[in-house]
C-alpha cells in the first residue's frame, strides 16, 4: 500500500499492465485533507460576508447595497452600491487609501465636476450622510435623508448661527487670501459674529473644510469602486484656483503640487481603470492567441524541428547581438566612421541619446556584450551535440503524433487547474472578509492633510519626504476599549484611523490549512499529467516507434494509470513538494512581518534567507525525483519510493547523456514559452494602439492612460498557457530518455526496444534482431522470437 511496503521492478521489458494501486493511504489522506477544505469553505461562507468585496465598505465598516443599522438608526444602502472616496487629494498616496474617508452611492460621479472656483452646481458636490454630517448639521436641513449624500443646495437653508471660535479663526484665513470669489462669498454669508448657510457652502469649496466635498474628477465604476480617472488636463484645471493666487504661492510650491498628481497613487488609479477597460485585450492577445499560438508552436516542432532548433539559436544570437548594438549606439560608443554613422542614425531613430543618460546605456551595452557572447560561445560548442535535440524532439514528436490527443491533454489539467484556482480564490476571498471588526490608527505626525489655507507656505523638497517616509508609518490598533456602532463612530471622525476585519486565530489556521490545499492539489494534478503523458509516450517507446503496435486508445490507458492506479504516488510525491513550498512561503511571510512591525536585524535576515534558498533548492530537487519517478509509475506500475530509486539509479548512471538530452532539450522549449508569451505582448501592443483604445473623444470608456498593464498581463496569461502546453512535449522528451536507459540496463547496457532515431542519435548499432512489443488489449508484450 505504501513505501512501508516490499515493492518490486518488472524487470520484464516494457510497459506493466497487470498492476494495482499504490500507496493507498496517501490517496486516502488526501480525500481526508479536502474533507477538511469543504469544512473551511463553510466556515467561510458563515464568518465572512462576499459583498464586503464585491461592493466595498464605507468609513464605518458598513457594507455597501445592505440593509444595516448604525446607532439606532437604519441604514437602507440597498441601492447604494458603489464606494466613494469622498475627497481625491487623500488618494496621492497608495499608503494612505485606508485613511481615506468613504461613504456608499448610487452611481459614481462623473459629470460634472468641479474645475473652475467657486463651484456651485450640486452634482458638483458628494456629502457625508446625513445622519451622520460634521458641524452638527442633523437636523438643521429639512426634507434630506439620514442616508442622502447629495444635500450642498440645501446648506444654504441652515438657519443663521453665532460663529465658533474654530469659523472665526477660519474666516480670517480665507480673507487673507485676497481672492475675489472668496471675498464675495464671505460678504453674502458672514456679518459680523454672525454665520449663515452659505458660509457651509463656501467651506465645501475647501476638502475637508466643509460638511461637503467637492467632485474634482471623474470616476469610473471598477468593481462597484469609484476609481478616480486622472486625465491630463485634471492637474491644469486644478490649478487655476492657485494660480489665481498669483505670486503668494511660489512657483516651485506650483510644480510641487503638479508633481503629486502624478505620484504612485495617481498611476496605480490609472492601470486599474485601464486593466478593466482592457480586458478584451487581455482576452484575445492573451487567452486566444496563446492558446492558438502554443497550438501553431506545437505543430511546428511535430514538422519542422531541425528548422524550430536552428532558427532559435540564429535569433537568439541575431536579437542579442542587435541588443549590444543598439545599446552602444545610445551610448555613443561606435565610433565614426561612415558605416557606423549610418548604422547609428538607424538605431537613433527609436531613440535619442542625447535625452537620456550615456553612461547607463554604456553599462547596459557591457552586459549585453557579455551575454551575446556568452550565449554566441555556447551555441558553437552545442552545435555538435544539436543532433541529440533534434532526435529527440523528433521521436517527442512522432510520439505525440501516434497519439493526436495528447496535444488536446494540457485542456484536461489546465481546467482543472483553473477550476482549483477559482474555488481557492473564492474560499479565500470569503476568509478574507471575515474576522473581527477592529479600528487601525497611524501617528498624525505621518500625515498632514492637505489643504490650500497651508499652500502658500509649502515646502515641495519636505512635502516629497514626507510623502515617501508613507512607506514606512506604522500603524497600531486602536480605540480597543470600544465595540460595535462606538467603535464604528469613533475611527469614522478620526482622520488618522480607518475600520476593518481582522483575523483571529480560527481564520489563521483555516487560512493555512486551505492553502496547503491548493499547494497540494495543484501538484497533483501537475503529477496526474505526467503520468498520463508519460503511460502514452512509454507505450510508443516500447512499441519500438511502431504505432500499429500500441493500444488502440493510449490516453484512455494513461488515464487510467495516472487516476486510479498511481494516484496514491502522485499524492505521495506531491505532497513532499507542497510541504517544503508551503514552508518557505510562511517563512517568507513571517519573515516580511517582522520587517514591517519592528525592522528584523539583518543576522535574522540573511538566516531567513539561507533557510528559504536551502529549501528552493530541496524543492527543486525533489520535483525533478518526482517528474522522474511519476515516469516509472507509469511504465512499471510500481509504488513512488520504488519508482522514485529507479529513476535515480537510471539517471547517475547516465548522467552525461542527460545533461546532453534534457538539458538542450528544455533550453529549446523555454526559448519557444518565450517566445509564445512575447508573441502575446506584441498583439496586445497592437490591439491597445487601435483607435478604439486611443481616441478619448470618440472612444472615451475604453481609452487607455497607458497600455502597460493590459500588455503585461496579456505576456502573463500566454507565458502560462505556454508552460501547459509545452510541458507536453518536455514530459514526452524525459519519459523517451529515461525509456532507452531502462531499455540498456535490462538488455546489458545496449538498447534493445528504442525507435530507430533514437538509436542512431545516441550512437547506438540498430540490432539486428529486436523483441518489439506487441500490444494486444491495452497489453503490452515482448513478441515471440
């Protein structure tokens, strides 16, 4: 049933038929395992709640499109689905998102906005709720709800009131600016001591001075999020109101402010909102024409292998050499005569030298050098052993070729990887919003709100300080001695604390079991393929290349091999991997933990550090055993430790023709994934330049700011589906190799059963006389001589 267990080799030639399950407890732990996982996907669902994702919450900790009760009150947010971060400048800063006071709306703001002083429209405007406004409003607006967030018009209707200290003091600022707007303003709505409701209107004007805020930009609904969309001209309209000021406000406080609009926060809004405006891309540049590509790439190396070799290394070479070339041509570094003056006006034109530094592309074309001619010599010194990839690719081929659905096989486990993925997202997602509602807190020393009463004296050199120094706030938990609506309350008016779910122990251990799931799943599946794959190559080694003497269907035998009869090994084997990838990202984890709480001493650091490479490296090692024993399993039958010591046996003792084999071999296939997924960002290129993507006039949902992240992602979904449809052939190239050395060891170290290519390419006499199998009812046997 196990390891535990005497299990012996075939020694008989060919594939095993006659064989039963291994390591039968394995398999059984691991339904157990996801017994276990179904029992964390409940409690999942019963401690967290999905609309917290889907539609976001407030500054509250309320759930947007819910019906709630805050402080007595009811809060019907039913229809109000979407989060909206009330003042835009909060939002420069990525670090500083959580801050950033958020209410629930209907729709997301988009026209009009607020670009031109005073704003007056009330569509201009988006309020906290009602119930819940600042300066004590509840209950001086008549005919607003407590849920209303749309009620500037009706500020001017507050009855007249004695002015605080806090307004007094706040009037006077603003009649120190001397702009006129704000003088008219002030006339209509203060006499004396005395405040009317348009003074509330004339302090909306100002983020964070009012009960109010103005819509400076237009948003974009990106998952019921209302994401800023920052155009170009977005800073420049901004700015009048401080160019108005005239020669109060330095001109280096002006680039200052310009330049905030341009930070890491301005940028991440951007490629969210293009990566939901281009998902056509990546659907098509991505998915599709990775898909068919990788098919097209496949069907190549089944016809044209010597050609698909070749070509590689020519533009591999061509490609780096062009590289150097183009990098020294930057960097001024030619020369001058005549040829290479017009070489460099060629490479000048996709770039100007003199905009950019020299002495980087001078470094840059170095290294480029160093690694053409590194790759330039490892190309001459493999052109001799070339022929043993191009066999092997040819045989590889012709394998897959007696078994045409093979090339369709990589669908089976790439579905049943997405599917694992999906679910584990979902779980995970819903652990996520689950956990105990608690209130952050950051040092009001780490952010100072911006506000125009304090532009006039900026200092842009300390502001970009402090904006980087964000990074490395720390943040406690807060307001612990307060639980529910108070706790809700309090974070909600304090502008330095923010409210959300934090884990308990329960949801830590749910949430290490469940990933240890999906790290052990997903090499199952991996291992499931390899067996299918390997069970139908080996069928066509040992058939001595001959496909009339296979099994009318060798997938359908490999699936059987590789879902009833191995699957405990391959549960075994992937478990140990699943185990040590598990071990180095917890480490990892805890390790980033320390840095960000207190700053880990660099001793810890680097022992952190040596345990988890230590570990990659083990990890490594023991996928490539299990690739190799997950062969035998499927050729021999037999259970994964026997299996696992053959493959090893066979390998040490062939180990200058597995370096010879394998290691050109994958080269070749990582070159063509390469190639795939640059293929995918090329068309992704294109698609994103069309005219649907780049005129804002004509096209303005679909406009991209930058077509770098669709580009991106659409190279990361082709690379993938390169790497599920080239290990097919990758497998088919191992499972060959590792047939012919078990074909020596059991013929007395000459192969008696390999297909003629490969006999030759080894260097190996074709016998004369050679006990090829004959397959009869999915029964593979050595023929009577």
């Amino acid at each position: 049933m196990g390891c535990c267990k005497d299990d012996t080799v075939d020694e008989n030639p060919g594939v095993v038929v006659k064989r039963k399950c291994r390591d039968v407890i394995c398999v059984i732990l691991f339904f157990v395992w996801w017994i276990g996982m179904l029992l964390v996907a409940g409690f999942s669902y019963r401690e967290g709640d999905a609309d917290r994702l889907v539609y976001g919450i407030d500054s509250y900790g309320l759930t947007c499109g819910h019906l709630q009760t805050l402080d007595g009150r009811t809060m019907d947010f039913t229809e109000l689905k979407n989060t909206y971060y009330l003042n835009p400048l909060e939002l420069l800063e990525i670090s500083n998102i959580p801050y950033a006071k958020k209410v629930c709306v209907a729709e997301c703001p988009e026209v009009p906005t607020c670009t031109t002083f005073p704003c007056t429209v009330d569509e201009m405007f988006v309020c906290p709720y009602y119930a819940l406004a600042d300066n004590d409003l509840y209950g001086k607006i008549a005919g607003v709800d407590d849920i209303d967030t749309s009620y500037y018009d009706q500020l001017a209707t507050i009855p007249d009131d004695t002015a605080t200290a806090d307004q007094t003091a706040f009037i006077a600022e603003l009649s120190g600016l001397g702009i006129t707007w704000v003088d008219d303003f002030l006339a209509a709505t203060v006499s004396g001591a005395t405040v009317t409701g348009g003074y509330y209107q004339l302090t909306s004007q100002f983020p964070g001075k009012g009960p109010c805020y103005p819509v400076y930009i237009k948003t974009a609904d990106f998952f019921n999020r209302c994401v800023p969309r920052f155009p170009a001209e977005f800073t420049e309209g901004v700015t009048k109101f401080v160019n108005a000021v005239g020669d109060t406000v330095p001109e280096e406080a002006k680039d200052a402010f310009k330049t905030l609009w341009q930070s890491m926060g301005e940028r991440f809004a951007r490629y969210t909102s293009d990566l939901s405006k281009g998902f056509l891309i990546l659907i098509v540049a991505g998915l599709i024409v990775g898909l068919v590509v990788s098919v097209v790439y496949l069907l190549i190396m089944r016809y044209l292998a010597p050609l698909l070799v070749w070509g590689t290394l020519i533009l591999v070479n061509l490609a780096l050499t062009g590289v150097t070339l183009y990098s020294f041509a930057m960097a001024g570094m030619l020369g001058n005569s005549s040829w290479v003056e017009d070489l460099v006006d060629k490479l000048q034109e996709f770039g100007n030298p003199q905009a950019v530094d020299q002495e980087v592309w001078k470094y840059i074309g170095i290294t480029a050098a160093v690694i053409a001619g590194l790759v330039l010599l490892l190309t001459l010194l493999m052109i001799s052993r070339l022929r043993v990839a191009v066999a092997c690719l040819k045989v590889a081929s012709q394998a897959i070729g007696a078994s045409p659905f093979l090339l369709a096989w990589p669908l089976i486990p790439f579905m049943l990887l997405l599917g694992l993925i999906l679910y584990w997202v979902a779980i995970t997602a819903m652990l996520y919003t689950a956990g105990d509602l608690t209130a952050t807190c950051r040092d009001p020393a780490d952010w100072t709100a911006f506000n125009f009463d304090e532009f006039a004296s900026i200092d842009p050199a300390q502001l970009l300080v402090d904006v980087a120094s964000l990074d490395d706030a720390s943040t406690t938990e807060c307001y612990k001695d307060l639980t529910g609506d108070s706790l809700r309350l309090a974070c909600a008016s304090d502008p330095n604390c923010y409210v959300g779910y934090k884990w308990n122990d329960d949801i830590r251990y749910a949430f290490l079991y469940h990933f240890y799931g999906l790290l052990w799943t997903s090499q199952v599946i991996v291992g499931i393929s390899c067996v299918v794959v390997a069970a139908t190559v080996g069928q066509f080694y040992w058939a001595g290349g001959d496909v009339n003497k296979m099994s009318s269907w060798p997938v359908s035998t490999g699936a059987k091999y590789g879902f009833i009869f191995s699957l405990g090994s391959v549960c075994f084997g992937a478990s140990i991997v699943a185990i040590l990838m598990w071990i180095r990202y917890v480490l990892t984890f805890i390790d980033n933990r320390l840095k960000a709480l207190s700053g880990a001493s660099w001793c810890a650091t680097w022992f952190t550090c040596c345990i988890s490479c230590c570990l990659w490296v083990l990890q490594k090692i023991i996928e490539f055993i299990n690739r190799n024993a997950y062969i035998m399993c499927a050729v021999k039958g037999t259970n994964y430790c026997v299996s696992a010591a053959r493959a090893v046996k066979l390998l040490v003792m062939n180990a200058l023709r597995l370096i010879t084999v394998n290691i050109v071999g994958d080269t070749l296939i990582f070159l063509g994934k390469v190639a795939i997924a640059a293929t995918c960002g090329v068309c992704a290129f294109f698609m994103a330049e069309l005219d649907y993507y780049n005129n804002p006039v004509d096209h303005p949902k679909t406009y991209l700011s930058s077509p770098l992240w669709p580009v991106l992602i659409s190279i990361l979904i082709g690379f993938f589906i390169a790497e599920v449809f080239l290990s097919v052939y990758e497998l088919a190239i191992d499972t060959i190799f590792l047939c012919f050395c078990d074909d020596c060891d059991t013929h007395g170290g000459e192969p008696a059963l390999a297909p003629p290519i490969l006999l030759d390419v080894m260097g190996v006499d074709e016998p004369s006389t050679a006990a090829a199998p004959i397959v009869k009812g999915n029964k593979v046997l050595p023929e009577a001589g």
